[in-house]
C-alpha cells in the first residue's frame, strides 16, 4: 500500500511537472490570438525536455555548489577568516541556474552554471 502510494505520487508530479508549461503556453497563445493546438504540442516537447534535462543536470549542479559551500569553508579557515575570498569562492558555485526551464531550450535565456560574485539582479 505505501510502495503504490509513492509511485502514484510520482506519477502525478511527473505529469504535474510536464504539463505546467502546457497550460501557461496556452494563455499566452490565447491572449495573443494565436492558435493553441501547434502550441500546445510544442510546449509539451519543451516541457518534457526541460523535465528530462534537469533530471541530469540539477544532480550536478546541487554537486558543484555543496563543494564550492566546503572549498569556500576551507579558503575562510585557510586565509584566517578572509570573507572575499570565501566569496568569490561561494558566490559562483551556489548562484546560477539549478533547473533546465523551457525558456532555456528555446534560447530565451541562457543557461548559467556557474554564477557571477555580483549581486543577484533585481527579479
């Protein structure tokens, strides 16, 4: 009974997940006029793209910003309390993108892995 729960769980948050952009791709057609139906299907290869895609990715980048948090540890302990350097240190590892969007696939937005030390801009 708890296995069949966790795997219909699952399920509905992979088609969740994966029809999301469906519909959001659909209002913005609708609002501009154009047709739902090309849209619709194409949103739903992106969506699932997206999905797939993070599925590889979002594991490495969790990877690469829980080393750069302890590299960035060290570097503090190492210079005596340095915060610049566990900045620059920090800063590019955790900030970036952890998710593939479908904005992404289609080149709107470019995929960051590696953050800047900048502050993060305004949203």
């Amino acid at each position: 009974m708890k296995n069949t729960l966790r795997a219909v769980s699952a399920l509905f948050l992979i088609v969740a997940l994966i029809a999301a952009p469906v519909f959001s791709g659909r209002a913005e057609a609708q609002a501009k006029g154009q047709s739902t139906d090309s849209l619709t299907a194409q949103e739903l290869g992106y969506g699932a793209g997206s999905f797939v895609t993070s599925l590889f990715y979002t594991p490495v980048k969790v990877t690469y910003a829980v080393l750069g948090l302890v590299v960035g540890g060290l570097g503090w302990v190492v210079t005596a309390g340095r915060t610049d350097v566990t900045k620059n240190i920090i800063a590019p590892a955790v900030r970036g993108d952890y998710v593939v969007a479908p904005s992404h696939l289609r080149g709107e937005k470019p995929l960051v892995f590696i953050g800047t030390t900048d502050s993060p801009p305004a949203r």
